[in-house]
C-alpha cells in the first residue's frame, strides 16, 4: 500500500503536523490558495524606465509572497522571485534598493524596491 505524503499549504503549513496535512488532502489545498487570495494584501506596480511593464506581489505580516513581473529578463525574474519569496519587505528593499542594469539608473530589482517602498511608507 502506497503511504500518503503530506501536501505542502505554504504560509497556512505552520503549525500543522504530517498526519494535519495528509487528512486535509489535496482538496482542500485549492481553498487554503483562495483563502490566501483574500487574506493576502496585493501590490501592482507600473514599472518606469525598465524592460518588465509591471510588478505585482503579495504580502502579509511584512512578508513577500507570489512575486511575478511581466515582461522583462525571463529567467533572471523569475530567480529574483525565488530568492524573495518568504522573506521580509525591509530585507528585500535593503538588498535591491540602488541596483541598476547597464546604462540604466536603475532595474527591474530597483523597481521593485520602489513598490515595496510604496507599501512600507
């Protein structure tokens, strides 16, 4: 018999043990995404001077979560949301703020420092 493996809930798998995850199913994880959605605050900004047109991400308890960009540097963009995801709004803001790309005084990174900032203001 195949032994169930625990689904992972992202920012509602605090607290829950192994066995928690395995009876609330895969079923339920698409409510648990949708209860985020409404939960969550949401941020859009319109990118200026840059190849991405906009940022968009969410946070909660001065967290970043589910950052996506449009249009830009493909892979480089999504690696930078990788490497933000889970972490705070101030450490992301300390480490992107001021970078810039080519001639460019500023980037895709720097833009998003500059939405977090709207949010932190």
């Amino acid at each position: 018999m195949k032994q169930q493996q625990p689904i992972k809930l992202g920012a509602f798998d605090e607290g829950l043990t192994n066995n928690e995850r395995i009876l609330l199913g895969p079923s339920l994880k698409g409510l648990f995404i949708l209860f985020r959605r409404f939960v969550m605050n949401r941020k859009v900004y319109q990118t200026k001077g840059v190849c991405s047109r906009e940022i968009s991400f969410e946070y909660e308890d001065g967290r970043i979560y589910n950052l996506a960009f449009v249009g830009g540097c493909n892979g480089n963009l999504k690696a930078i949301s990788k490497l933000c995801e889970g972490r705070t709004l101030e450490e992301v803001y300390t480490i992107l703020n001021g970078n810039t790309c080519g001639p460019r005084n500023t980037s895709c990174a720097d833009q998003l420092a500059k939405a977090i900032k709207e949010v932190l203001q």
